[in-house]
C-alpha cells in the first residue's frame, strides 16, 4: 500500500523531469557541436517518451580515439529524432544557435514547472497523511 502512494502522478511527474533533463544535454550537446562540420541537430521525442512507446538507445559515438567514451544514463530508451527539413550550411552542419537558446530556455521553464508540480503534489500527500495538523 505505501508504496503505491503518490500514484499515478508521481512517477509520471519522474519521467518527464528525467525526460526533461535528458533535452538539456542534448541541447547542451548541440550547442556545444555548433561549428562542428556534418553534425546534425538531435531532440528528444517528448511525445512518444511521455506515451511510454521508448524504442531507441542513447548512445555517444566515439569519433576520434581520444575522446571519451560515454557513459551509462538512467534514461536508457529514449528516442532521438534528427532534425528533418532543417537547413544545413555550407560545412553541412543544421545547429541553429538561436533556435537551440530558445529551447533551452524552454526547457528550463518546463524543469520549473515539473519541480513545483512535484512539490505541490507531495505536500498535498504531507497534509493527507498528518490529517490537516503541522
């Protein structure tokens, strides 16, 4: 029974804040592949995620023997979309720094979003289980 308690909100409410952490290293990962030449743009697919239909891992690639490898994150399954009909310039590169700004931006105010759903939630739960008393 107890540890049923918070659903079926609170682990929806995990997943899109883990979702939600995952799109600001992805667009941290674009921002930072900005100048990079052939690199194309990655996003999470919020929908398919949040509709539990996860099919694909991510996985860091490797491309010089120098670089690090990637580690394990707790999101294993989240679906990467590749930015379609977007333009790329002249080095093939489709990373558009305002655009990605932009989605940070929103990012973040989603994360604040979810962080004070969560924490109205769990205080509802506080006031449910002390009955009303402090």
């Amino acid at each position: 029974m107890i540890n049923k308690l918070g659903d079926p909100i609170l682990p929806e409410l995990k997943k899109a804040l883990d979702i939600n952490w995952l799109r600001q290293q992805v667009i941290s990962q674009n921002i930072a592949n900005a100048d990079t030449p052939n690199y194309k743009r990655l996003d999470v697919d919020f929908e398919r995620v949040l509709a539990g239909k996860m099919v694909k891992r991510l996985a860091m690639n490797r491309t010089h023997d120098a670089h690090l490898g990637g580690g394990s994150n707790k999101t294993d399954g989240v679906p990467l979309v590749a930015a379609a009909g977007t333009r790329s310039r002249n080095d093939n590169n489709n990373v558009d720094l305002e655009q990605e700004m932009a989605l940070q931006a929103e990012t973040f105010l989603l994360y604040n979003l979810l962080t004070r759903l969560t924490t109205e939630h769990l205080g509802m739960l506080r006031l449910a289980i002390t009955e009303g008393r402090r």
